[in-house]
C-alpha cells in the first residue's frame, strides 16, 4: 500500500491486474468519499497495469459523489485500453446500480474472484 492510499483500500497485485479492497463501511461523508476518490485516482494513474478490480464487500452504502470518483477511474482507464470491474457490492448497492442502468456503463461481478478470472481471460 502506498503512503497516499488511505487504510480503507488495500491494494494487492494479481499477475497483470491490481485488485483494490475497500474497507471504508459506508461511503458518505465528504471526507472519505475525496479520500477515496483520491487514493482511486492515484492507484489507476501511477500503477503501470491498466486492469483493475473494485472489491466492495466492506462498503454498506455509497453515495453518488463515490459513484461519480469510480465512472472517473473507470474512464481513465479506458483511455489507457484499460479495463475495470467492480464487484462484492452488496444486495441494495447492486439494485441501486441497476436502477441507475450503472450495469450498462460499469462492469459488475460478484466477487474478486469472478472478477479476476474475468480479466485473466480476455
């Protein structure tokens, strides 16, 4: 983990790709949501690989403004061929992401290893 990457994301390497743990439980306060967004940020420009997995299984509930930081990361790395998939989002995330026809714009699986096999395979 790196000095700018706050606790509530742990990041691990998967052979190409980079799997970010997130920890934070819920995802609304303003100042955790900028600390996500920033440690997103940083993780996606610095780190040479370009597929990354989001793995949200410690996050209870996330506000727009956090959804807002992973349409950004997700944009930057599509700029670099890159790929993201986010995944563990629990059972009202998941059906707020649906209604929101997120599932259309972001990549969804169920969990980390759905997810990582995915991008082993493409």
């Amino acid at each position: 983990m790196s000095d700018n990457t706050p606790q509530m994301i742990q990041i691990t390497q998967h052979g190409e790709s980079v799997l970010l743990s997130v920890s934070a439980g819920q995802l609304t306060a303003l100042r955790t949501i900028d600390a996500f967004g920033d440690a997103l940020s940083a993780a996606v420009s610095t780190r040479s690989e370009s597929r990354f997995v989001i793995d949200f299984v410690g996050v209870t509930f996330m506000v727009t403004p956090a959804v807002n930081a992973l349409l950004k990361a997700s944009k930057q790395l599509k700029q670099r061929n890159g790929r993201l998939i986010i995944c563990g989002l629990n059972r009202n995330i998941d059906h707020v992401f649906k209604l929101m026809k997120l599932d259309r714009v972001l990549t969804i699986a169920p969990d980390a290893e759905t997810a990582l096999q995915q991008l082993e395979t493409e």
